[in-house]
C-alpha cells in the first residue's frame, strides 16, 4: 500500500509539474507577445521622431539658404553704400575746390 500510495503522490507531482510547466510556457508566449508589441510601439514612435529630426534639418538647411540670400544682399548694399560715399566724398570736394574758385574770382 505505501508503494501505490507513494507511486500516486508522485503522479500528482508530475502532472502537477507538467500543469505548472504548461502555465510557465504561456506566461512567456504571453510576455514575449506583450514585448514584442511594446518594441514595436517604441520603434514607430522613434521613426516618429526621425521624421520630425528631418523636417527640422530640412527647415534649418531653408533657414541657413535665406541667411546666405540676405548675406548677399547686404553686402551689395554695403558696396553701393561705399560707392555712394566715395561719390559723395568726390563731389564734396570738387563743391569745395569750386567754392574757393568763385571766392578768388569775386575777392578780384
């Protein structure tokens, strides 16, 4: 009797192992789907983000063309400015040079 009795404890602990067996497999079904859903969230949320990190530099890169654009402009201006100035400076003297003339004319 106390080998059937012990032959019966030991059949309950096998199927009782291979219920427990059966229950740890799922678990890591479960974990691994639940996993593989959670990465696959982050990684569309990290395309996300790099198509956000393109569109940035894509503004950045229209930014840097407009700043070259008014470069060139200014410094056209800045050339015209200077072009003016030496006209100005040339005229300004040559009004001196003729106002000392008239002067000497009308002192005779």
């Amino acid at each position: 009797m106390e080998q059937s009795g012990i032959q019966e404890i030991l059949k309950a602990l096998e199927l009782h192992s291979a219920h427990v067996d059966k229950k740890i497999d799922q678990l890591k079904v479960d974990l691994e789907t639940r996993m593989d859903k959670r990465f696959d969230e982050v990684y569309e949320r990290f395309n996300e983000v790099d198509k956000r990190f393109d569109e940035v530099y894509e503004r950045f890169d229209e930014v840097n063309k407009r700043f070259d654009r008014q470069d060139k402009k200014f410094n056209g201006v800045r050339v015209e400015l200077a072009e003016t100035q030496e006209t100005v400076d040339y005229l300004s003297t040559k009004n001196v040079q003729h106002e000392k003339k008239l002067r000497t004319i009308y002192e005779q």
